[in-house]
C-alpha cells in the first residue's frame, strides 16, 4: 500500500524517514501505521513565485483604477474644467483654450483663441477672470456657457465651454477689399456693394488687416475690433482706407441728343449709366496722379470736354458745346443768312434768302412789303457775327436754337433821305431745323431783342462778315402821299415801329422825327424809353392799324389797334392788345404826334 505524507499529501518513499517533498519527519513504526489511520493534515498552499507576481499586479492594478477614478472624477469635474480654462487664458496657452472650447460644436481656430485671450485679458467687462468659483464664473460671463460634450475614456462626463457665436458687419469704402482677422481669412456674405458680414467667429479682440490692390492705387488699414454680443447680433465696423471713389454726374445742359458718354482712362472706357452718372471711379489716391477724358458721343458727332486731374471725390461735368463737325456746318448756314440778311433788306426781296425755311422767308416778305410801301430803305454791310455755342439748346434731334450778335455797319432810311451809317449790332436767337430731304441746316426764326450789344453775352466763335456795303434799291421807295389823311396815318404807323425800335435800341432819337418837339406826348416817351431800358424790356410789333381819323379843331385824332409782344428781362413774353387815341397836328414840313390817351 502507498503512503502519502500528512503535511503536503505527496507520496512518500516507505524506506525514508522524511518526506522527500515538504521534509515533514515521518513515523518510525510501521505497525502504528499499519494499525491507524491517520487522516491527512490540510496545509495551506504555497503558490509559486509567477502566481504571486500575477497576483500582485493585479492587486496593484487594482488600486490604480480605483485611485484613477477618484482622481479623474475630480479632474474632469466642472469646477476643475472652469479652473484649468482660466489658468489657459492666463498663461496665453491657446492650444488648451482651443481644446477647452467648442462654437456651433466645432473646435475655433488658433486666430479665435488668441482674440478670446486678447479679449479675457484686456477687456474684463466682457470675460471676467478673476474668479476660477464655477458659479461666479457662470454668472459673470454671458459670451460661454460650461456644456457636457461627450466622455473621458468612455467613464467621465466631458465638459466644454460653448461660445456665443459673433457677426462682424464691416462698412466697406469701395470693393474687393480683402480683410482678415488676426491675420486669418473667415467665411464672408456679401450685404450690398460695400458692406461683408464675416462669422461666425468666436468672442474676441481682433487685429483687423484690410488690403486693396488695383489699377489705380494700392491701400491697406489695421484696426482692433471687439467682437462680444451675448446675443449673436452683428457688430457693425467702418474700414478706412486712403484711398477714395470719384463720382461724375454729367449735366446735359444742351440737351444734347447723347448716344454714348464715358470717361477715357488708360486707353479704358468707363461708361455713364442711363442717368449720366459714374457712382463710383477708382479707388484711388486724390492727388491729381490719375487724369480722365470726358467723351460724350452724340447723334452729331463727339464731343471731349478738358482733362481732368482727379483730386475730389465728386465731379459735375457739363455738357454745353456741340462737336465741331456740327459747329462747322451750322457756322457755315449763319454767315451765309448775315450776308444774305443784307442782300435781301436792301432789296427788300426776300426771295435772295436761300438759308431760310419757307416760313421765315414769308415773314420777311410781309415786312418787306410795309417797308415798300412807306419808304423804308436798307443800306448796309455785315462786318462779324458773333456765335455762343455755349448757349445752344436742342428741343429735338433736329432743331436747335442759337444766340448771336449780327454786328452791321447799316442805316435804315426814307427813300428820299442819304442813308446815315452807324455801327448796328443785332442780339437775335436763331432756330434752326435740319432739312433731311434737302439734308441741309436752314434758319426757320429770328427773334430780335433788340439793336443793342448784351454785356453778358459770350462769344466762343467769330465770323468775319464780307463787310461789303449794298446800298438800298431806289424801286423800293414809295412817293410821299399828298392826302393829309394817308399822311396822318403813315406817321402814326411809323411813330408805333420806331418807338419799339428806340425802346429795344435804348435810343429816343429813332422816333424823335414822329414827335413833336415839347409836346406832352415827347415827355412821356422820353421817360418811357428810358425806364424801359433800365428794366431790360423789350418789344416787338406784332399788329399795328389805324382804325379810324377824326379832324378836332387845329388837330387830328387818331385811333389805332395795336398788337405789342413784351420780352422782359427774365425772358418771360407777354402779348398784349391796345386802342390807343393819338393827337396829330400838322407842322411846316408834314405832320407830328403830340400827345397819347
């Protein structure tokens, strides 16, 4: 039978005393133990040196996990969370402040995190820091608030600060202005012509860097802007740059049949839009350095206005010649009527006229035939007419109206008398339509203002006249009527013309031979010419007839319907119907009016 040892259970070899196993001494008789039984010693195990340094590990691990927890739960806690982002902003760790904060659930860029520092540190009204308390930096700052975002290695509660999205609105001068914030481009959306809104962005303090690099100038800006609305709503900013837009109104003050207008810069056209306007030229530097070339293209050829050196922010050009092309043929047409103008009055044939329209033709003719028929003679030369382009106005396409003085050596006389010849300068404006089927300028008006030269009248061209005198044509001149009445009538007529003619002319002396010398009528018309000229008036015999003669005692009365077409100095007219009671007495040498009722 095989023993086995009580203390490790082993079997034993019966010829030893001792367990070769444990070295438990055994018992020497071997009756004993044939005749007991002796049940064996339970004895506690000995592991083996692996199995107590597995067991040792675990038992360290063991207390690691537990210390881990405990030390992880207090590290992540939100207290901790508040007090490690403050020692970030502190210690200018922007790493950490990145890692510590989320905005729209994303991680803010390193430019965000250094203005959120910028911000905590400068501006303490914003982000308070001077408590690391979670409650009291929960209450004082509204720009964040400590969110739970996620786990720690799946077991403790993540906790970030979630910031309040921001919106820069940045007023801009002019476009394609580029700007970056601490030095870093953000997302931008275009409001109008001159405004971004960059963001979202996080709270901060920027160094705001705007640029602009263009044909005409190259400009650049730095500016700090806080960024820190608790409710997200957009801060508004201006930029300033130095440089500047110029705006350019063109005033059409002919109005100029305008096809195309634009300012030439560079061998670049920059148009006006439908209204004349360029609302925004350049940028650029107001220094005169850049120089631009009005054009203005119109059905009659182009006109350029003078250079111009830009140095303000605001041009109003004005548009008041015509292109040459259109000068030239226009000048032509009026010299040839100033010459023919001559021609045709000492002729009294207004059929010499071949620069007017048939209706002014006919206007001619009509005076022509009165002249005719009182005697009324002509001699005369044209010596220069005077032109303002400046002044020309188009009431359409084709038809343009033209101031001009018709500078005269001329005389206009009775048939029986020597003509007396004086300078004589006639301010007329001229209407002028073009003929398309004859495809020709003619002069289809002619309104006199009078024989007077305007001190404010400016010449930009001068026309030499032929200066070739034509003396009247004797056929012309009628025989004085030997019948009293025809006599009383003729003077009366001519007293009515010429006193318009001395008003215009500001000279009593052209219807002084129709007055009598110290009548009462001489005394009011002398005053009457005079006051008249002072107030720039003139007038225009438009109607004249005697409608009735009556014999009272030693003189005449006479009554007359007259037409009269005021021009007041504003350019204002006025036409007005008149009966007038004339006294005519008879004198030595014919008849004389002496007084007006």
């Amino acid at each position: 039978m095989e023993k086995y040892c009580k203390e490790c259970g082993e079997a034993i070899d019966e010829s030893l005393t001792f367990c070769q196993n444990c070295g438990h001494k055994l018992d020497a008789s071997p009756e004993r133990d044939r005749d007991t039984v002796i049940p064996p010693k339970k004895q506690p195990r000995n592991y083996t040196k692996k199995q107590k340094i597995v067991m040792g590990a675990a038992a360290a691990l063991l207390v690691i996990l537990i210390g881990s927890y405990t030390w992880g739960k207090s590290y992540f806690s939100p207290e901790k969370t508040a007090e490690r982002f403050v020692t970030a902003i502190i210690e200018d760790d922007y790493e950490k402040v990145q890692d510590l904060t989320r905005m729209q659930g994303e991680t803010i860029s390193a430019a965000e995190a250094e203005a959120l520092v910028t911000l905590a540190k400068d501006e303490a009204h914003y982000i308070n820091i001077d408590t690391t308390n979670l409650e009291d930096f929960s209450y004082q700052n509204d720009l964040m608030k400590l969110t739970e975002n996620g786990k720690h290695f799946f077991i403790f509660p993540r906790y970030l600060f979630s910031l309040v999205p921001q919106y820069a609105d940045l007023e801009l001068p002019f476009e394609n202005i580029e700007t970056t914030f601490n030095e870093e481009t953000f997302p931008a959306e275009k409001t109008d012509e001159k405004n971004m809104v960059y963001g979202p962005l996080a709270p901060g303090k920027y160094n705001i860097h705007s640029s602009y690099s263009g044909e005409f100038t190259e400009a650049e800006s730095e500016d700090v802007m806080i960024l820190g609305d608790s409710y997200s709503d957009t801060v508004y900013h201006d930029i300033q740059l130095d440089a500047e837009s110029t705006t350019f109104h063109l005033f059409n003050q002919n109005d100029s049949p305008i096809k195309n207008a634009y300012i030439e810069v560079n061998e670049e056209q920059i148009p006006f839009n439908d209204s004349l306007h360029i609302d925004a030229f350049g940028p650029l530097n107001l220094d005169g350095s850049v120089t631009v070339t009005p054009v203005i293209e119109t059905e009659w050829g182009k006109v350029t206005l003078e250079d111009i050196k830009i140095e303000e922010d605001y041009y109003e050009l004005t548009l008041h010649t015509v292109s040459k092309k259109l000068m030239d043929q226009l000048s032509e047409v009026i010299l040839l009527y100033g010459e023919e103008y001559v021609q045709a009055h000492a002729a009294n044939d207004a059929a010499i006229y071949t620069a007017v329209t048939e209706n002014l033709s006919e206007v001619f003719q009509d005076n022509f035939a009165y002249n005719i028929e009182y005697g009324k003679n002509f001699t005369g030369q044209l010596d220069k007419i005077e032109i303002n382009y400046e002044g020309l106005t188009f009431y359409d396409k084709n038809e343009v109206s033209i101031p001009a003085n018709f500078h005269f050596t001329a005389s206009t006389h009775n048939s029986d008398d020597q003509p007396d010849l004086e300078e004589r300068i006639d301010t007329v404006t001229l209407r002028m339509v073009f003929d398309s089927d004859e495809e020709k300028w003619l002069i289809d008006e002619a309104n006199s203002y009078g024989l007077f030269s305007s001190n404010d009248f400016k010449a930009t061209e001068t026309l030499d006249g032929s200066q070739e005198l034509h003396q009247a044509t004797k056929s012309a001149s009628a025989p004085a009527s030997n019948d009293l009445d025809e006599q009383i009538e003729e003077a009366t007529l001519n007293y009515i013309y010429n006193l318009v003619e001395a008003i215009n002319a500001e000279d009593y002396e052209l219807v002084r031979p129709y007055i009598k010398d110290d009548s009462a009528l001489h005394g009011m018309q002398t005053d009457l010419v005079n006051r008249l000229a002072e107030s720039g008036m003139k007038q225009e015999v438009i109607h004249a007839t005697v409608t009735n003669i009556e014999k009272n005692g030693d003189s005449w009365n006479v009554t007359t319907d007259e037409t009269i077409k005021k021009i007041y100095s504003s350019g204002e007219e006025e036409t007005s119907d008149y009966n007038w009671n004339y006294t005519v007495e008879t004198e030595a040498d014919g008849v004389s009016l002496t007084n007006i009722e």
